[in-house]
C-alpha cells in the first residue's frame, strides 16, 4: 500500500498527464488536488491522443476510482463536456468511477469575464498570460469567503441566495472597473440548474473515502497541476497561477493527512518550457535556433490555450528549488527523445544576478528576471531513442545527462520518457512497489 503524489517541477506542461497515466495501472484512486481547467494533461495510448484539463488523468483505465478533492475549482461545463466526450469514445463515466468533492469550488461565468477583463486592462509587461479560464478570480471568491461550491449545487435555495450577491458585486466591477458588460442572473441559474441535476450523483467526500481507501491498503496516487514554479507562494509571483501547485497541497486540496505520504515524483521535462508571462533565466528566445528546434521537435504548444511555448535548457535552479519545496523522492524525465541530434547540451548549475551568486530562484521577481543562468556542457547524442526500454540501452551521453541532473540535484530519476506514448517508457523505480 503506498500514496504516491505527483507534481510538475518547472512552469508546467512536464507530461505530468502521461505519467498519471502509466502509474495508474499500479493505483486505485487518482485524485487531482488543486487547479481547475487551466490544465491540460495529455495521454498517448496505442497511438490515441487524449487531453484532459478537469477530469483525472487515469480516467482510462475502466476499474479505478478518480477523485476531484477540495482544492480544485470546477467549470461544470468543461466537466461535463469532458464526460461527454469519454462517452463518446465508450469510456462512460460513471459515479463509481469519478467522484467529486462537495467543496471543490465552482467557476463560475463572471470569473472567466473577469479574468479575461483583467488581463485586456493590464499594460504589456504587467500581464501574466493567464488561460483566461476564471482561475484568480475565482480563488479570489474562495479566498474571500464568498464563492460558491460544488455542494450548493444540491441546495438550490442556497446555491440561488450566494449567486444573487456575488452577481450584484461582479457587476459593478465588470461595469464600473472594467466597462465589460454585465451578466444574467436567469441565464447562470438556468444553465447551472441544468449542471446540478447531471452531477448530483457524482458528489460526495473525497477526503473520507480516501481515508477509508488507506486503511483498506489501497494504493492512491495524486496528480498535481501546473508546475513549481507556478505555485502562488514560492513561484514567481505575480507571474504565477492562483493556487498551491507543489506536493503539500495534495493533502490540504483532498483532506488526507500528510503523515500518509509515502512518495513525492517531481515530472521534469529534459530541457524547460514556459507557457504565458514571467521570468524565464534558461530562455532561448524566438528566433534562437536551438530554442526553436526545441519548441518544433518537442511540439511545444500548450495543452489548453495552444499558445506557442517558450523553450530553454534545462534549470538545475529550477529543478533544486522542486527538489526542496516538494521533498521529492524521485524524478521522471519526460522528452528526452527531444535532446536527440543537438551536439551539446547545457545545464543551468546557478544564476549570476548582477554580479551575485545564486542557487536559487530569486524571490524578488525583477531579480529573477535579471538573472543569468552559469552553465555547463554537458555532450550530446545523435540516436533516435524513441524505440529504446531499458536504461542500458539508451546512448552512453544520454546516460551520463540522466546521471548529471541526478549529481546537481541529489535526487535520481525513477522513470525516463522518451515519446508521448504510454509504452515509451523506462520505469527504473516504482514508486509503488
Ligand atoms: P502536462 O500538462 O504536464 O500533463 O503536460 P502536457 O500534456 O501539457 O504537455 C506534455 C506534452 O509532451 C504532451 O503533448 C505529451 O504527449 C508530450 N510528451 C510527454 N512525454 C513525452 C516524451 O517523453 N517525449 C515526447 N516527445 N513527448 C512527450
Ligand atoms: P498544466 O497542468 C502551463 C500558466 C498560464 C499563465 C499562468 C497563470 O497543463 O501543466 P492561470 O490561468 O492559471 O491564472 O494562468 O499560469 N499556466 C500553465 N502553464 N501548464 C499549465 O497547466 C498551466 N496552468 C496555468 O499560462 O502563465
Ligand atoms: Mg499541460
């Protein structure tokens, strides 16, 4: 029996998604724990594409139990399109197979049309390049003890008295503030009456039925959102996402105790990405012409909004601050595939900002957008390595990569992904054995 929990390292976007997937088989609840829509993890089985951003991502395997907990805020309508389209492809989901928290809180139309008015207001530099899905708002909302939760879809007369205050309020703003229009009551009543009844049966208390899966010695693995660098306290601020992204949240976000942990898996892409704004020490900018080999062969658009991703070698800053913030056990490399053919790789051991050292990201966002990664070169290799499932046989210089991300950061890699498939994979060490 093991709970094993799983997070991105860096800006997100790690293939977080495909290696939920492929530890699914070993597990028997898979919980996402904070994050709403903004997500979106992608699974490649036998050839087939599939993208989630609300639902789980071990929802394909038919006799597993995916949790929705607490600390995820829920866009109905993205849930039940996302059902919908499992429906579709004959993978129904049923309530006994999806379950979701009665205080997940819900995202409602005004946050997205404040989000999305926000973000059109700010000046260029001042954006953060959100996903425009009513994520800050709507953590604002539960923050501010005014938002509305997934339970309150089952009291309409609540649900009704809690919608009629905050429209009153997210009115005036989205007029006044921002000159947006406003919005309906009756129209958000209507559809949200409509969502009530289609999710009724899937909702409950996660973090009871977690507890009495512990005790019954079955495996749960947690599936994180977003990445480290994201989290809203130890990212960097303010060129983050509204919530907690790193391991710690995977008890507070689904109500299980932290003592239960046993593993913490930190997915780290083998170079690094970045999607929206913010600083980003290992860019290799547009027009680079590794950075744009980077971005073409890794095809790096993002999984939600499909913006262009900002590619970089990898930080070992980066992947020390995850290392910390996390407690992590263990590594999956995720892209390896994509270093193949480039002669020589860097890797960022430390940052230079104006003249003073530093092996960590620094807290001061302007530092941190001044910093300048000090590097080492490491040798490349020319073999495709897509087809390659055991360590042994992956090319002596990937090896000695692998080897020298586990010397900068102490932590040593359990998995190595080298395609988007779910077979293309070296499982070194499960952490559910
Ligand atoms: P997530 O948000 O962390 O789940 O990651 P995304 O799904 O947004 O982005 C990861 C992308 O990389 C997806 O398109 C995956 O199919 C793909 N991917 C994952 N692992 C690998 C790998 O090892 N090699 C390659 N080439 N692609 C991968
Ligand atoms: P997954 O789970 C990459 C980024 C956005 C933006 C910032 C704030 O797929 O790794 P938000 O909409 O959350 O208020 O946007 O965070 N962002 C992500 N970047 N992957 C994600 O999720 C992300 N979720 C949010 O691009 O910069
Ligand atoms: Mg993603």
């Amino acid at each position: 029996m093991a709970s094993v929990v799983v997070v991105g390292t860096q800006w997100g976007d790690e293939g977080k998604g495909k290696i939920v997937d492929l530890l699914t088989e070993y597990a028997d609840y898979i919980v996402r724990f904070q994050g709403g829509n903004n997500a979106g993890h992608t699974l490649v089985v036998e050839g087939k594409k599939y993208i989630f951003h609300i639902i789980p991502s071990g929802i394909l395997y038919k006799n597993k139990v995916c949790a929705i907990g607490n600390g995820v805020i829920i866009d109905p309508g993205v849930l039940l399109q996302e059902m919908a389209e499992l429906n579709e492809k004959g993978l129904p989901v049923t309530p006994e197979r999806l379950l979701i928290s009665s205080n997940a809180h819900l995202i409602m139309p005004y946050h997205k049309n404040l989000d999305l008015a926000r973000e059109a207001s700010l000046a260029k530099g001042k954006k953060i390049g959100t996903t425009g899905r009513g994520i800050g708002p709507c953590y604002m909302d539960k923050v501010g003890r005014v938002g509305l939760k997934v339970g309150d879809l089952l009291d309409p007369s609540l649900f009704s008295d809690k919608l009629e205050a905050a429209v009153e309020e997210k009115n005036f703003i989205l007029t006044k503030q921002f000159g947006a229009e406003p919005l309906e009551i009756s129209a958000i009543t209507d559809a949200f009456t409509n969502y009530a009844e289609q999710l009724a049966p899937f909702i409950g208390n996660v973090s009871i039925t977690l507890d009495k899966a512990r005790k019954a010695g079955q495996n749960i693995l947690f599936e994180g959102a977003q990445g480290t660098q994201l989290d809203i306290d130890h990212g960097t601020y303010p060129f983050v996402t509204s919530s907690n992204t790193i391991a710690g949240n995977a008890c507070i976000g689904s109500g299980f105790g932290p003592s239960h942990i046993d593993e913490v898996i930190g997915i780290v892409k083998a170079y690094t990405t970045r999607v929206g704004e913010g600083p980003f020490p290992t860019e290799l900018p547009e027009g680079d012409e590794v950075g744009d080999a980077l971005q073409a062969k890794g095809h790096e658009f993002g999984a939600t909004t499909g913006r262009r991703r900002r590619c970089g070698w990898f930080d070992g800053v980066v992947a020390n601050d995850a290392v910390r913030l996390n407690g992590l056990t263990g590594f999956a490399v995720t892209k390896l595939d994509v270093l193949s053919g480039l002669s020589t790789l860097k890797i960022a051991t430390g940052y230079d900002v104006e003249g003073v050292k530093y092996d960590y990201m620094p807290e001061n966002v302007f530092k941190a957008g001044q910093a300048r990664p000090v590097y080492e070169d490491v040798p490349g290799w020319s073999e495709d390595i897509t087809s390659v499932r055991a360590y042994e046989d992956l090319p002596q210089s990937a090896k000695d990569y692998l080897k020298k991300i586990e010397d900068v950061t102490g932590v040593a890699p359990a998995m190595v992904s080298v395609g988007p498939d779910r077979e293309e994979t070296l499982l070194l060490r499960n952490p559910f054995a």
